[in-house]
C-alpha cells in the first residue's frame, strides 16, 4: 500500500506538470476527441502534445506490456492512472478502436511478429482502426456473414460488404470477420485485418436521424491480403471475434458512465434542477442508478481482470450501460425545456443536446442490441430454458 501511495503522488505530481491546461476542458464537438492515425489532424498543439507525452510514457495503454507500446503497469496502479485523470478532468489523451476492441484481441491470439507490428503503432496513435462485422444479411446473427475469402496461393482475395461500420471513412485499418470456409456456420470465419487504402476498398457514409452519423457501408471487390494477416487459426475466427465483443460490450457499456459526476451536478447546471418535483425526483433517482452502475463496474472490472468474470458479463454491463445512457439524455432534454430543442443555433452548438439525445437510441443497437443481450443473459447467467 506504501508503494502504491507513493506511486499516486508520482502520479499526480507528472500529470499536474504534463497535462496541458487546454485538455482539461470538458469536450466540446467531436474535434476535441484524438483518434489519432496518418489522416489526423490535431485540434491544437495541446492535443498533440498531451498525446506524444502520455504515448512516451506508455499511458495510452498503461496495462499494456512495455514490449508492445504500454506502460507496463500493475492493475492497481493503472487504475491509480485512470483516477489520478479523471481527479484533474484530463481527457483521454487517444480514443481507437485499436486500444479498446483489437490490442486486446491480439493480445490474447495474434503472434509475437502481430504484436510487434501494430500494437505500438495503436499505442501511440500512428493507425486509426474501424470494425469489420455486421453485413446487411448479419446482424444479430454475426455468425451468418458471407464475405468471401478465398485463398489464392500468396494472397487471400476479398469480395463482400460490411455495414455499420464506425468511421470506415476516416479510418487506416480494419479488422475484418470473412467467410474462408463454408463447411461450418461457425467454424468457418477467419479474423483478418488489411489495409483500407488497398486496392477494391471502398466505404459509403450512411446518416442518422441526429443528422451526423460515424456508420458507413464498405465494400470489398477483388482486394488482395497478405496471408499473414489472419489472426488467430483460419476458419478459427469465430474465438477471435467472441473474445472482441466481449471488450466492445465493455467499452459501450461505459456510456453509462456519462463522465464525472450525476445529472444533479452536471454540466447544464441550474437547468438539471428544474422547479417540478417529478422530474428532481427523477433525476435523483437516475443519480443513485448511476452510482450503483459505476460501482457494479468497478467491480465486474477487476472481476474480468483477474479472470473471475462470467462470459456473459459484459452481455449485462452493455445493457445496463446503454439503457443508463439513454436515460440520461432523456432527463437532460427533459430538464432543458424548450432550449434542448434548438437544433442549428450557435447558442445550443449546433442542436447538441437535441442530437446527443437521438444518437443515444443506436447505444441499444450497436455492439449487439439489448434484447440479444438480454437473451444471453437470460440463458447463460440466470439459466433460463431457450426457446
């Protein structure tokens, strides 16, 4: 415990000297987020420079092994990490799908020469990576996908299409669930990352009702992979893909988080005290929900670090987290009245409560929608008979 105080006040002295002013705001638009890759473009230098101080010093991914880009931190001093951060409202100083959904993924399947390659390259920003699953005939049912891969000798070759996938258009990189055998539903997927800038790549942005949307179609025609690019056995992909959205279920959940803080203190201020009686009954009813929320996650965290959690946990997390999160926004348009209604006023930054509030309802959706989530809590935690 000595050496984890004195790990804190280390902590807090570098991050209070490195952490620049600026990135200490609350996040205004969606620029304000770093996603980092070759396409970037910072915000300001306080961006840049908080992510190439916090890169350098492996706290992008403290967990991560040194080897690989990371800080090489037990779990308790990177938690000690994450507290010291949200104490001083930093923010994240990089935000990728690499770090949340893909490092663990190869972590736990990819060869040392997989590692080697992209894990640094994520843990310092260098590639920004999208999702390749859900295709327009698979969805819920993932395990249905029929992009083809065939094998050509010194190639794979893709054809197919995905759908949902989050900044296809921005991305560098994607990890790719494709069909490589037709033997087994199952037992036929491999797990496959490439190139977006390859040759037969191409992505078409689909919009939301919010009016912005980060969801594209992409289609692949006759685009070659290299064979070493399968992570994990072909026609294993199906492990890969599982283990993934377990991480990505984790990562959504986390909406339900909402930042620091409860409605009651959050930053509409006076306007989330409203004068009806219900509706601060309300919200001190969602602050105590959320209060419980963040400590059954700090919970089942350690629980999945320490591999005592059930599989289907973050099946639970992801539906308690998004349901959370939309009654949030529910409550904020609630308590902004009429003023949570403008929609292109420079006063209300472009609708963002309006917009916030209907980006919410695809929370349910994305990563798995909360009635399959529910089914599988149903059957593999509560053991309920299936149908």
């Amino acid at each position: 415990m000595a050496d984890l105080d004195a790990f804190r006040s280390e902590t807090r002295s570098w991050l209070e000297a490195n952490c620049p002013p600026e990135m200490r705001e609350p996040v205004r638009s969606e620029a304000d987020i770093c996603w980092g890759g070759r396409n970037w473009t910072f915000q300001s230098d306080a961006q840049r420079v908080w992510l190439e101080r916090m890169a350098e010093r492996g706290w992008t991914v403290p967990h991560w092994p040194k080897d690989y880009g990371g800080g090489g931190l037990s779990a308790a001093e990177a938690k000690v990490v994450k507290e010291e951060l949200t104490r001083i409202g930093a923010r994240q100083p990089l935000t990728s799908f690499g770090i949340s959904m893909l490092g663990p993924a190869l972590l736990q399947f990819g060869s040392e020469e997989q590692k080697k390659r992209f894990l640094p390259e994520i843990a310092r920003g260098a590639i920004r990576w999208c999702q390749g699953y859900s295709e327009p005939g698979a969805g819920s049912d993932l395990a249905g996908l029929q992009t083809k891969c065939e094998d050509r000798g010194d190639h794979w070759l893709v054809n197919g299409q995905k759908v949902w996938t989050s900044y296809a258009d921005k991305a560098d990189w994607i990890f790719c669930l494709v069909r490589t055998s037709t033997e087994s539903k199952h037992k036929g997927i491999s797990f496959l990352l490439f190139d977006m800038a390859t040759r037969g790549v191409s992505t078409k942005p689909i919009l939301l009702i919010s009016g912005t949307s980060p969801f594209c179609e992409t289609f692949f025609d006759d685009v070659k992979v290299p064979k070493d690019q399968v992570v994990g056995e072909v026609n294993r992909g199906w492990d890969v893909a599982k283990y993934l959205l377990g991480h990505e279920r984790e990562m959504i959940a986390g909406m339900g988080l909402g930042g620091m803080g409860g409605l009651g203190s959050g930053s509409l201020g006076a306007a989330l005290k409203p004068d009806d009686p219900l509706l601060r009954a309300d919200i001190a009813e969602f602050d105590v929900d959320a209060l419980a929320f963040a400590a059954m996650s700090e919970r089942f965290f350690e629980m999945f670090k320490a591999g005592e959690a059930h599989p289907a946990s973050p099946s639970m997390m992801k539906y308690a987290g998004t349901e959370l999160n939309k009654r949030r926004h529910e409550l904020i348009m609630a308590a902004g009245g009429s003023d949570a209604l403008e929609w292109d006023s420079e006063r209300s930054r472009n609708g963002k409560t309006p917009r916030d509030w209907l980006r919410t309802k695809g929370n349910s959706i994305e990563g798995g929608t909360s009635e399959i989530q529910l089914g599988i809590v149903a059957k593999h935690i509560l053991q309920l008979p299936g149908t």
